[in-house]
C-alpha cells in the first residue's frame, strides 16, 4: 500500500444502516449473498439481530484520510453463543469456573448462517491482500478496546486465512457436507453416477414422497407471495419448536428478504393441493445454491431429504450451479451424494492462559476432523469409475 494508503482509520458501526450500501457491497462482491449490505441489513431492521436475540452489531470498518471505505467486517457483540454453529461453550465454562469472565465477546459471521464466505471484506483490487491483514490485526485492537474476552471470526473465505493466522488467530476445522454437480444434465444423470445400492435407496425416497401426492415448486422474485412467506414462516416455527430451539428469524425478516433480495432467493414449497405443506430457503450465488432453513407442518418419511436436498439439487442442475450447500451437520447427506468439506474459523483470545489451553485443544481437534474428512471421503455413494470432489 502507498503511504497515502497507509493513514487508515477504524471505527466501528453500530447498524447497516450507517454504511452506504454501494460503498459495503463493493467489498464484499457479488459471488455470496450472504455478506451483502441487504442480507445483514434485513437481519437488523426485522429485529432478528437485535438486543433481544443477543447480537448486537459492531461493524469494524477501515477508512482512508479522506473517508473513503476501504475494508469492513460484519462483526457482533455477543454475550452468549448460540447462532452460530462453531461451539465454544466448553471454553467458556471452563474459563468462569476459573475465574475469568468469557462473556462479551466479538463475533465476526452472518448471524444464523453457517455458509462459509467472505469475512474480511476488501474487494478485489490490487491492496486488497493488505487490507485484509490491516482487518485482521485491527480486529484484535477493537477487542482490546471493549474490553472483551476474545474475537471469534467463523466460516471463513479462503483468502482470509492466512491473514488472520498472521494477526495470531488460532485455527479451527470443521466438516460440512456439498452437493457437486458435475455438468449433470438431469437428475438422472446424478442417479447413474452412484452405486446401484445408492441409487435404488434414493428413488425409493423420492418415490415415497411422490406417492403422497405432494406437488413441489421453486419460487423466485416476483412469485413470491406474502403468502408464500406466510407458510414459510410458520414451517420455520413449526421445525424450531420441535426441536426446543430459538426462532431468531422474524416475519418481518422474510417480508425485507422478498422486497430486497428476491431474485436471489429460491423458495421450495410442498404442496397438498392447494395447501403449501413443507418449505425450504435457498439463495443463490455465482455458482452455488445455499439451503438455508427449512420446515413443515405434516411429517411424511423422506419430505426432508425431497425438500431440502433433491428439490435443491435438480433447481441446481436446472440453472447450471456448481453446488448445493446444505449448511452444517448431517452425516445422512453423505449417502445422498454430498461430500465432505472442510470449514475454517479462526479465534483469538485475550488472556494468554485461555489460548494456550485452546490452542491445544484445537491442534488436537483439527488431527481429527481432518482424519474424519479423509475417513468419510472413502465412503462416498459413487460408483468406482466416478471421480470425487477434492
């Protein structure tokens, strides 16, 4: 960076609605919709972030002298962990019945949202390497000037990485598991790459559903209705229920979604008739199909797996997309032809003592979840002659 480049200032925001849209989204690009100014922005003026949920935001931004936005990082006050699908729970009871106090914290992600992406913000140019290690280290100074326990910088890119390990962030994996389409030209096409055991197990699934008499429609920009939302909205309680979670997302937050981002949405409902039964969220990016959340009011066998997984691979095999992400967990995704992926987080922590023992831990952790990665690999649905993703 030039000298000018170099009197830079960090300041923090405490809403979207601070930042100039043009000015955030020229830094985070096209490719994911998931850091974009209007996705964040949704989650904040529909209350889903909010003090209520426990996400406060703290935007970290990175200005030139003359005020020009050149790095940012969607980044969150938080004083619990839940939302956000990297668990560090076990760190923080082990560090208050030691005396210490985990809570606040920072975290850098999209709330509730489990895709890996862009976190360090600096666009594509020429500077933009060493704004991300400018991000990076100034993410631990905003640490220190709140006053809080750690930064925790989840489901990263892969260009921000080595940027983070560099500003002393400790690195952690995980596994997630991605649907790869291999210029299938159908449905299929998919079924005569997997083992006939595989591809006999599927159809069964697929034919249960039918059986039922459900009828499925992918939904984008201008069919989705208020009512269509509607539906959606109460599948989305109906799954958090049972599953004694919390519903984060508001209605209101499906409503800013369909004025703001609806041609990037895709919206899979389940009909019975003319009920909508079943539903699941997707967006989409340059060449990937994200799930996101999902839910139904009947229980049928297989209305998952139709819903969430195949409905999305053949929208993705329809459009030409590269993958389905079907967010985290679920080892069942493995017989159904999603791959295992490794995800990335980062983590840096104030007290020396507490990252010395998370440090050990997560050089341990991350021998495993890559042996686990590499174990789960060998044991993919296709057939012997079909060549897996690395």
């Amino acid at each position: 960076m030039t000298d000018q480049d170099q009197r830079l200032t960090l300041t923090t925001a405490e809403s979207m609605a601070e930042i100039a849209p043009e000015a955030w989204n020229a830094l985070a690009g096209p490719d994911n919709p998931f850091p974009s100014h209007a996705f964040l922005h949704a989650l904040e003026t529909s209350g889903s972030v909010s003090e209520r949920t426990g996400w406060l935001p703290r935007h970290l931004l990175l200005s030139t002298a003359d005020g020009r936005l050149i790095g940012a990082v969607p980044l969150y006050l938080k004083a619990h962990s839940w939302g956000e699908y990297v668990f560090d729970q076990a760190w923080a009871r082990a560090y208050e019945q030691a005396g210490g106090a985990y809570y606040p914290k920072l975290q850098a992600a999209v709330p509730f949202t489990p895709v890996p992406g862009p976190r360090l913000l600096a666009g594509n140019g020429p500077d933009a390497p060493a704004i991300r290690r400018t991000l990076a280290e100034g993410l631990a100074a905003v640490a220190g000037s709140l006053d809080v326990s750690g930064v925790h910088v989840t489901f990263l890119a892969p260009e921000d990485v080595a940027p983070l390990a560099m500003a002393g962030f400790m690195a952690r994996h995980d596994v997630q598991f991605h649907w790869h389409n291999r210029g299938y030209g159908s449905f299929d096409d998919f079924l005569a790459a997997l083992s006939a055991r595989k591809r006999k197990m599927i159809r069964k699934e697929r034919e249960k559903v039918r059986d039922s008499g459900l009828v499925f429609r992918a939904l984008s920009g201008a069919d989705i209705t208020p009512a269509a939302w509607d539906a959606f909205h109460r599948f989305y309680r109906a799954t958090v229920d049972r599953k004694w979670g919390e519903a984060y997302l508001t209605r209101s937050f499906f409503d800013r979604l369909g004025e703001t981002m609806a041609d990037r949405v895709v919206l899979i409902m389940a009909y019975d008739g003319d009920r909508p039964v079943a539903g699941a969220l997707n967006l989409v990016g340059k060449d990937t199909l994200y799930g996101r959340n999902w839910g139904a009011v009947v229980d049928l066998p297989f209305l998952h797996f139709e819903t969430c997984y195949y409905q999305a691979m053949e929208v993705a095999i329809d459009r030409g997309l590269a993958r389905v992400e079907a967010g985290a967990q679920g080892g069942h995704k493995l017989l159904r032809g999603y791959e295992p992926v490794t995800t990335r987080s980062a983590h840096w922590l104030a007290d020396p003592r507490l990252a010395h023992a998370v440090k050990d831990f997560l050089d341990r952790e991350r021998a495993a979840v890559d042996a686990e990665a590499e174990a789960l690999g060998e044991h993919l649905p296709f057939r012997r002659d079909q060549t897996s993703a690395e």
